[in-house]
C-alpha cells in the first residue's frame, strides 16, 4: 500500500488562512486582525513556511515612483490552502464530539 | 534608509529564499512604519530580529535534517562515528589488556600513545568530509554545522575519554610493576582539574585541547573553500599542506619543536589555529561566494 503524506497545519497556520479568506492582506494586517493571536516578529516565519507548503502565494507591491525602501509584500490563500484548513476544521470538529454522541 | 544596514547583513546569513520570504518583508513594515514614531521603529526593528532569528533556525533544521537523510552525509557520519567508536575501544581494549599479563608487552602499551594522537589528528578528517560533501547544493551549512558537532564530540573524547581510560590503565600499570611501566604521577587531567590547579603548564594543556576542538571548524571551512577554487595550483598547495599536516603529526614531534627555548608560550596552542582559520578566509575569499538555495 503506497503511504500517503497528509498535510500538516497549525493553529497558527490555520489563523492565518481564516484571516486570509476574506481577502489579500499585509503581514502587518494579519498582526492586526487577529488580535494579538499573531506577533509580528514570527509572522513571517509562519507566512514564509506556508509558503513553502503551498498554503498561500505572495507578490510585491509594486513601488511607487520616486519611493525608497524595500516593497512589502501582499499575500493570498491557495485553493490547496483552504481546502486544506476546512479538511482540518472537519477533522476537529469530529474529534471534538462527547463520547456519548459519538456513541449514538 | 532605516532598516538597510540590517537588511545587508540578514541577507549574508540566510539564503535568499528565506530573506526574501521571511526577512525581507519584515524589513519593509518597519521602512513602512517608521513614519509612526520611535516606538513602531522599535517595533519594526524586534520583529526584524526575530524573523531572522526565526529563518535561521528553520534553514538549520533542514540542514540536519539533510545530513541525516542524505545517504553521502549519512556516510561521513558513520566514517565519523566509526572514528571516534575505534578510539574509545582501543583504549578500552588496551585498559583490559593491562590484566591478562600474557598481552603486556611494550609494543601494546606503545599503542596506548596512538588515541592521544589520533585525537589531535582527527580534526583534519573534517577536511575530506567537507571536500566528499561540497558538490551537494546544501554542502556549506552541513558542514559547518557537523563540524561544530563533531568539535564538541572530539572535546568530550579528549577530555574525559583519553583522560579516565589513559589514567587508569596508568594506575593499573603501575600497580602491576614490570616493564613498561607508566608512572601515575604523569597525569592527563579533564579541563576542570587543569583549571583548578591552574600552573603554567596546565593553562598550556588546558588552551591546547581547547585549540583542537576548534581547529574542526576551520579545516572543515578550509576543505569546503578548497573545493570552490578554481586555481588548480592553489587546490594543490593545500591539499599538500593537509597530507603535511598529518605527516608531520605523525612523524615529528612538534610540541619538542616548539619547546626549543624550554619555555611553551599559550599563543602556541592557539598559533597553529589561528593560521588555519587565516587560509581557510582566504580560500574563501578566493572561492565562489554563494549560498545555494535549498535543494
């Protein structure tokens, strides 16, 4: 039987892509929206890494003429990423049943 | 601009798929903010540290994890390993060798010098992991990450491996009497025991072991430079100096040398060292300068 490697996700992942549903944000916007649950120093790692899994996709804001600095950077949930993160709120969901329903 | 300077530097640590997705963006809020008053700066500035910090230890889990996955880092490890595990056992065959009198003879008890030797010479074999190692994509970071792995190893071999089995076989030897015997009194003291009796000649031995273990990092440095040349003439220089090495550590005894006005200087346990790290930044200079991505 040929293994299959499911996907991982963390409840920080899963923050991320439930911020990211509603549209593309700022690395800054999540820290916003998510109240505190996001810090900004480990952001990124977390954006940078859900990139890597394919999670989200990301591209540059583009510079404005005359501007100086680095561009920031704008980023989006993949389809693979939300079905990912409802594969894994079904999963919870499950599991969080009480035994007695689960039972029935 | 704010944030330039430590943009520079992030970008010389980490390869350039992690700046670009994990630091780079964190550099751009805080240019971004910056307008909003010292207290975002400040802000801005933490989250950039800790998206480096946080890239860096990321790219070097995947390193290990590589070294451990990959069947040529697999191999230097075993040789390694098998390396170090051939050192203890010698010493401790020839410790239970010291009581079946029929085995005492000198030529074993010769043999007993070889771990104490070896254990100078096995930094070197860093090199020629990383000269095997230095065609793989994620060669640098593995190297140099086993080195100072393999550094710490060769520190506890010395210090308490060679250390406890050399002094007991002394004691032992000593208590049997006959011929060959190694006196007690020459002790070979862990670092601890060095520092607390703290004469000139145990800051000496004590600078000595601490010297060894830290040569590891710059001969594996110095292997994975070497590599990256192009001038055949200079690959050739140090590959010369290398087999010298060994051969000289073998053949001469250098400490005697450096004994001729009967007075070891410490910059001499460090001496050797330090030019080691020398040729390796030069190499380095010379050789190809780029972190690959990740493969």
């Amino acid at each position: 039987m040929t293994a299959i490697k499911l996907p991982s996700i963390s409840v920080r992942e899963c923050l991320v892509l439930e911020q990211l549903r509603t549209g593309d944000k700022y690395g800054l916007e999540l820290v916003t929206a998510s109240r505190g649950a996001l810090k900004r120093g480990t952001v990124y790692v977390t954006l940078g890494r859900m990139e890597r899994k394919g999670f989200v996709e990301s591209r540059q804001e583009p510079l404005a003429a005359g501007a100086i600095g680095l561009p920031r950077r704008l980023y989006r949930a993949t389809a693979y990423g939300l079905k990912v993160l409802d594969a894994y709120q079904l999963l919870r969901e499950a599991l969080a049943l009480r035994p007695s329903e689960a039972r029935g | 601009m704010i944030g330039d300077q430590l943009a520079r530097i992030a970008r010389r640590v980490v390869r350039d798929d992690s700046y670009g997705l994990m630091v780079a963006p964190a550099v751009a809020d805080l240019q971004f903010e910056s307008r909003a008053g010292w207290f975002s700066t400040l802000r801005g500035y933490l989250g950039v540290w800790r998206a480096l910090c946080g890239a860096i230890a990321i790219e070097l889990a995947a390193d290990a994890r590589r070294t451990l996955s990959n069947d040529g880092a697999r191999l230097a490890t075993t040789q390694t390993t098998v390396m170090v595990g051939t050192l203890f056992g010698l010493q401790a065959t020839l410790f239970a060798a010291n009581f079946w009198h029929e085995w005492r003879l000198n030529p074993v008890l010769m043999l007993l010098i070889a771990p104490s030797i070896l254990g100078s010479v096995l930094p070197v074999g860093a090199f020629t992991s990383a000269a095997v190692l230095s065609d793989k994509p994620y060669a640098h970071r593995t190297v140099i990450l086993a080195s100072i792995v393999a550094a710490v190893l060769i520190f506890l071999f010395i210090d308490q491996g060679v250390t406890r089995f050399n002094q007991q076989f002394r004691e032992a030897d000593a208590a049997a009497g006959g011929p060959g015997t190694i006196a007690p009194g020459s002790r070979e003291l862990p670092l601890a025991d060095l520092y607390a009796r703290g004469t000139r000649q145990d800051r000496i031995d004590l600078h000595s072991r601490l010297a060894i273990c830290a040569s590891t990092i710059g001969w594996a440095w110095l292997g994975l430079s070497l590599t990256r040349i192009r001038r055949r003439w200079l690959v050739a220089v140090g590959v010369v100096a290398y087999a010298g090495y060994i051969a000289a550590y073998s053949a001469v005894p250098i400490m005697a040398i450096t004994l001729f006005r009967g007075r070891l200087p410490i910059w001499s346990a460090w001496g050797a060292v330090a030019v080691l790290f020398i040729a390796a930044y030069l190499a380095q200079r010379l050789a190809r300068r780029r972190l690959p991505a990740h493969a």
